[in-house]
C-alpha cells in the first residue's frame, strides 16, 4: 500500500521553479520545509492532486509519484482549512489525542514562514 502525503518545499532556483534537476521518476521533488501534513479525513494528498489536475492551483506532475504546485504561504493555510474543515481528529483532544496537536503545530510551522512562493508538495511513496 503506499504512502501518500503533502508537505511543503522550497521552489528550484532554475529556470523551471518546479524541476530540482532530478531525473523524472527517481526523485525530481524538492527537499520539505514542513513536516509532512497529517492524515485527514478530506484526503490531502488527493485533495492536492485535484486541485493541479483541474488548474485551481498553478502547478504540474514533477515525478513519477509526485505533483507540485506553486503557493503562497496564505494559500497552504487556506488549503490546510479547506482539507481539516470538520474533521473531529483535529477538533476535537479527546478522539485522537496522538494526533490531535500535529495540525496545530504544523500550521504555526507554516505560519512562521515567510510569504513565499512555495510548492506544496503531493508525494505517493
């Protein structure tokens, strides 16, 4: 089964903001800045892909099991919003205390950063 997950990276200094200059499909993503988002119920990971797919957000596939696109810091929180919205994990101390404060913490990471652009990161391990 594979891991799929979200973080935030830093974009290429090369002429494509989205190439690290890694080969396609043995590691072309940046190095992350955040700690991996935790699992939601809204799917981050699938959530991401979407919004590249469907041209919400400005990005691409950047490897085999990776998309990317470019954000602002304002835009990753407002994604952080949309995807955590109602889930009870990180509403709620008591339903999942090991997990309860990863969104908290992860959101004042993102919080101290300054105001970007970024590529928010879909990762599929």
């Amino acid at each position: 089964m594979p891991y799929c997950d979200v973080y935030v990276g830093q974009l290429s200094a090369g002429p494509d903001p989205l190439d690290w200059g890694g080969p396609f499909g043995i590691g072309n993503t940046p190095p992350r800045l955040t700690p991996l988002f935790p699992p939601g119920s809204g799917r981050p990971f699938s959530t991401l892909v979407s919004k590249i797919k469907e041209d919400e957000l400005p990005g691409k596939q950047i490897d085999w099991g990776a998309w990317a696109a470019i954000v602002s810091r304002q835009q990753i929180l407002d994604f952080i919003d949309e995807v955590y919205r109602g889930d009870r994990t990180y509403s709620d101390p008591t339903h999942s205390p090991h997990l309860y404060p990863a969104l908290g913490q992860l959101k004042q990471l993102i919080a101290a950063l300054d105001d970007g652009p970024f590529a928010l990161v879909a990762l599929e391990l």
